[in-house]
C-alpha cells in the first residue's frame, strides 16, 4: 500500500474542504450551507450532515482507509445491490450514494477520498440490550435479508478482493522480517498471529471454501449503523430492519463474516461504548436464541456453524491486525492489536459450539 494512503486522523484537517471540493466536482447546482459532524472517533473516517441551499440534508464520509480504487468498487456494487433490491421488501433499505451520470460518485485527490450517502441515520434505533422477542425478531429480520442478498449475487460483477487474499497478504506481512516493526508488537506475538492466519489458511482448503455461496455482507451490524421500524403485526415480530448506513467493510464473502457483530447486538452486555472484540458473544445463550431463529427462516448448515470462530479469526486477523492502523484511532489500534494477538485468538480455540450445533439438528 502505497504511503500516501496511511493518512492518520490528524492528517486530515482539511475534511472539510475536501467535502467541499468533492461537491464541486459532483457539480450540483445546491450549494453546502452548514457542516455538523457526526464521526463515531473511533476510526480515521471524518463524517458530516451537511446541509443543502435547498434545505435538504445528505451524509458525507471522507477517508483514507484501504485503497481508494477498493472503495470505488465496493460503491459501485452496493449502488448495484440497491437497484436490484428495489421494487421488493429491501427498497430503500441501503442508504443511497449519491451519482453522477448514472454512476456512483465518489471523489479521490491522489490521498483521500469522499462519498456522498442519503441522509437516514438518526431513525429509530434498538436499545442497547434486546430482550428475547428483539432478538428473535432481528435473527428473522438478518436471514430474510440474507435470502433476499443470496438471490441478488449472481447478478453482482466478481470483486477484487477475497477472504483469502486478504489472508495470504497478511501471512507474507507476517513472515517479513520487518513484522515487529510494521505491526509494532513482540516476536512472540508475530508468531501467535502467524500461526493463526496459517491455520486459518488451512482451514479454508480443508471447507473447501471456494465453492461456498457468497452473497452482499456488511460484516459490521453494531446498533449505530442501522435503524428499525415497529411492526404493524407485533404479535409477529416486534420491529422490522429500515435502514442501514456505514459500509466501511462491505464485501461479497460468506453470509458467516456477518455474525460476529450480530453476536454482540444480541449479547448480554449489548453496546458498550468500551471497545472489546472478545469472541465469547458467539456462545451465549442469547446468540444461540438468535441463531435457533435465524436458522428457521435460513437454515445453517454444520459446517458452517464449525466456521463461526474462524469467521470471528478473519475479523480479527483483517480488519484489526492488516489493516487497524489504517482504520481505527492509533491508540485503538495499538491496544486491539495487543489484545488480539494476547487473548482474543486464543480465547477463540476455547469456544464451546454445542449449544450452537444443537440448534441445528
């Protein structure tokens, strides 16, 4: 990755103005009245509601995280993932990138980049702790749109990216002599992180993962990135999905890469504005309550229920270890590198998946 694209958050003071320079190019004839920021300062990502002449509000994202031309992709798919849904249950659902002569628009000065969404974050949310109706009513909700994605895929053009390649990239960054320095941990915890991308390597021959169905996923479903709407039949289901917003990490991968986070919606302890990615959310009772459900309108197979902590592993092993300093705050990324190469990929080979497995039989 180039070094012009390993912009820290400091590094981008000018947000503002490449807001602003990116609606220029978009060449709308409204112009931006006020800027409100609404970045979760979690990650290096700026993100404002801006205000339109015409009174109108619309969300703009600027980052520099991953690769410019990755993230002109993933738009171009979501913007084609939203147009075949339209029309049926899921229309509307995905949060709109504004276009330009038909096509996605995004903006790239040679370092960062800019998007422009609709505006539909600030609509009803969960609370941050689900009963067990809520939890049911999500798992429906979650497989019914994982069905609707399922039949919207083989329409999709292939991506660049993979769950494999982006192992294997991260396996030769490991076995650099450089590792300690780049990922800024101890040789022991370079070994730890080694064997684990090798044995999750492994793991995809051995599943034969390349034959697996991939589909739309937008791996992170915590409680900030979506919205819900109560039902008109509650005696059915106590709310449906609405919206959805952030797509920082959306990929066409196996439907498995999204539990995690629906794991830690579902948990005991819900959000928490402390960060932790433990993997024990997998097993608790109230994920097994979300899986029985989701698994009566999508059904899970064994194998794939054997792949959730691997799936937890590409998390951790992607998004934390590869590519943390690029993504999160660089406090944030030194304590969850930590953290991951010390105890969450360990705890991981603990989990018991019996009470999963139960559910399926």
């Amino acid at each position: 990755m180039a070094s012009s694209q390993n912009i820290s958050p400091e590094a981008l003071p000018n947000a503002k103005q490449n807001v602003l320079d990116a609606w220029s190019s978009l060449a709308e004839e409204r112009s931006i009245l006020e800027f409100d920021e609404v970045s979760a300062h979690v990650s290096t990502n700026r993100v404002f509601r801006i205000t339109l002449s015409d009174g109108a509000t619309l969300i703009a994202k600027v980052s520099s995280y991953g690769s410019y031309f990755q993230f002109a992709e993933d738009h171009d798919r979501l913007a084609r993932c939203s147009a075949e849904l339209r029309g049926g249950r899921w229309s509307g659902f995905l949060a709109e990138v504004l276009t330009k002569n038909g096509r996605p628009f995004t903006w790239y000065d040679g370092e960062c980049w800019a998007v422009f969404y609709s505006d539909v974050q600030g609509k009803t949310g969960l609370p941050k702790i689900l009963d067990d109706k809520d939890i049911v009513a999500l798992a429906h909700e979650i497989a019914e749109f994982h069905l609707a994605c399922a039949a919207i895929a083989p329409l999709l053009p292939p991506t660049s990216n993979s769950v494999k390649s982006d192992a294997v990239h991260l396996y030769d960054l490991l076995c650099d002599d450089q590792a300690v320095t780049h990922f800024e941990l101890d040789s022991l915890s370079i070994s730890t992180l080694q064997r684990f991308t090798h044995d999750f390597l492994l793991h995809l021959e051995k599943v034969h993962y390349d034959e697996w169905q991939r589909i739309p996923i937008l791996v992170d479903w915590n409680l900030g990135n979506f919205s819900v709407a109560q039902s008109a039949d509650l005696a059915e289901r106590s709310f449906r999905l609405s919206t959805r917003w952030d797509y920082d990490w959306f990929r066409v991968e196996s439907r498995l890469l999204d539990f995690y986070f629906l794991s830690r919606v579902s948990s005991r302890t819900g959000d928490k504005t402390q960060f932790a990615y433990s993997a024990h959310t997998l097993t608790e009772p109230r994920f097994v309550k979300f899986i029985e459900a989701y698994h009566q309108v999508y059904p899970l197979s064994k194998i794939e229920i054997e792949f959730l902590p691997f799936a937890y592993r590409f998390f951790i092993l992607n998004y934390v270890i590869r590519e943390g300093a690029r993504f999160f705050r660089p406090d944030l990324c030194a304590q969850f590198r930590r953290d991951a190469a010390h105890h969450y990929l360990i705890e991981s080979e603990r989990l018991d998946l019996s009470a999963l497995l139960s559910t399926i039989r």
